[in-house]
C-alpha cells in the first residue's frame, strides 16, 4: 500500500450488531485500500495516516433500541427520560471525540450501509443502490416514532442529533415527518386505551358471571330463569370477548400499515439516490473535458489525500 492510499479503519463500538455488514461495504467502496477495524475512536487515532470511519446508529435507532429492551415500554415515560439522558451523554462524548479528529473522520449510518444505500466516501468509485438485509432487523416501529418525539421534545437532544446529521457522510437510514409521527402515536396511545378498557370490562363480566354461577349452584339453580341468566351473562361475556378481538386485530393491521407507509418513503428515497449515482457515473463517463475536468480535479486531490 502506497502513501497515497492511507489505510480505512472502521470504528463501530455503537453499532456492534452491524459493523461486520459495514465492514464488507467498506471493502467494496476501498478495493484498494486496507481496512480494518479498531475497538474506539481513540485507539484508531493512533494511526495519523489513516482515514476513521465511525459508524453510528441513528439517533432514533439508537434510542428505540434501548427503549425495545426496557420493561413498561412504550408507555414508560421515566424509562424513556432515563434512556434520552444516557443517549445525550454518550452523543455528547462521541461529539467531543468527533470535533478534534473532524479532517480525517467520516462519520456514517450504519444501518444506511449495512442495507446497501448509495455511499459518497468515494468520489472514484460510486456505490449502487443494492439493498441488502442486515441480519439485525430496526427496531419495532412505534419505539422508532417514540424515540423520534423524544429527541425532538428535548433542546439538548435535538441540538446533539443536528450536529450528528450535519457530520454525517451519505444518507441517513430513518427520515421521520413530525406530523406523521405525533399522529400516529396519538393513534396507538388512543387504541391501547379503549383496549385496556375492552379487557377491564371483559374481567368485569368474568367475575359477575362466575358470582352468579356460584349464586346458582348455593340455591341449587335449576329453573329456566337461572339457566337463562346464565347465558344472557355467558352471551355477554362472548361479545365483549370478540370486541377486544377485533380492536387489537385492528390495531395489528393498523401497525403494518404505517410499516408499509415507512417502506414506500424509503423506497422512494433509494430511487432518487440511484438516479444521482446514476447521473454522476454518465457525467464521469463523458468524453468532454469541460464536464470531466472538475471530477478529475477532485480524483487528484482525493489521491493525494
């Protein structure tokens, strides 16, 4: 490896589960360059000639996943508090950290690269839109949207998360519309509601029904009326029964919906970015000095970089 080609070292100690994924998009982005990967930010600054590729998750990602795995969520709002202010101090440090090694540090989404997004930390050699499927999936939807209304309900977070996006490099996995997002999310605490309701009610008739059988069997109930209670209490019961059903079938299809809703944006997103590689690979292919000169005066100054 000559001096024009400083080595990649890839630092992935936020997005464990994705680092191999990124890693193998790395390779194909750097074919000529060694890479590897370093445990911190610290210990890949060691090398001074080489070129730092942080991968991060996004920080909605980030946060969706520590709330997924914390007891009483979505609606633990303490947990969610506890989970941001453990987010902010990390994002805090790794800003730190980011700030002083700024000319040498490429900072992008890991789940944007582990799922094959189109790249620009080559110039000479442009990525394609080949999606891919990690084999760590995102976290469940309604922490996404959830951590998303965190993040921007909190001034600090907020600001950490813009100037997280602002040093990124390529394009981000998540873009969230705050309309849609609080939207939604209104919609699901609404439905868990009327369902908590729905099963109160049910465990209400539950428990009038078996003190009316136990009634029936002190006083030996063995008349029409008794037996015709019975089933009215029985016949309610099985109502309220099928409504919960139903709202919590539709509150299923209601969440793969908004899912397929999120697939459809970020399938338009991989189209528009293809086209981009696309128009970028006909202008470099041009035989026109006037539209490759400005590429080939990036190519050298890349080389010697």
């Amino acid at each position: 490896m000559g001096a024009d080609t400083p080595p990649i070292v890839l630092v992935a100690e936020d997005a464990q589960d994705l680092a191999e994924a990124v890693l193998a998009r790395l390779h194909g982005i750097f074919p000529d360059r060694s890479v590897h990967v370093a445990e911190t930010l610290g210990a890949a600054a060691a090398d001074p000639e080489a070129r730092i590729v942080l991968a991060l998750t996004a920080p909605q990602e980030a946060l969706a996943t520590a709330l997924a795995m914390a007891p009483g969520m979505p609606d633990g709002e303490r947990v969610g508090e506890a989970a941001l202010a453990a987010w902010c101090e990390r994002a805090a440090g790794l800003l730190d950290e980011a700030r002083a090694l700024r000319e040498r540090l490429w900072i992008v989404d890991a789940r944007a690269m582990a799922e094959g997004l189109p790249q620009t930390l080559n110039p000479e050699r442009p990525s394609r839109s080949r999606r891919t499927e990690p084999a760590v999936p995102p976290p469940p939807l309604v922490h996404l949207l959830v951590a998303d209304r965190l993040i921007r309900s909190d001034a600090r977070a907020a600001r950490l998360a813009a100037e997280l996006a602002s040093l990124r490099s390529g394009p981000p996995a998540w873009r969230f519309d705050a309309a849609f997002a609080d939207r939604v999310l209104e919609d699901w605490h609404a439905t868990r509601t009327e369902i908590a309701l729905l099963r109160r009610t049910v465990l209400l008739l539950q428990e009038a029904a078996d003190e009316a059988l136990a009634r029936s069997a002190a006083i030996d109930a063995t008349g029409a009326a008794q037996r015709e209670a019975r089933a009215r209490l029985e016949e309610r019961l099985a109502r309220a029964e099928a409504d919960r059903q139903q709202r919590e079938g539709f509150l299923g299809a209601e969440i793969l919906r908004l899912s397929a809703l999120l697939a459809d944006e970020r399938r338009r997103l991989l189209d528009d970015l293809a086209a981009a590689q696309d128009e970028i690979a006909r202008l470099r292919s041009s035989t026109s000095w006037r539209v490759t000169a400005p590429l080939r005066a990036v190519g050298r100054q890349l080389r010697r970089s």
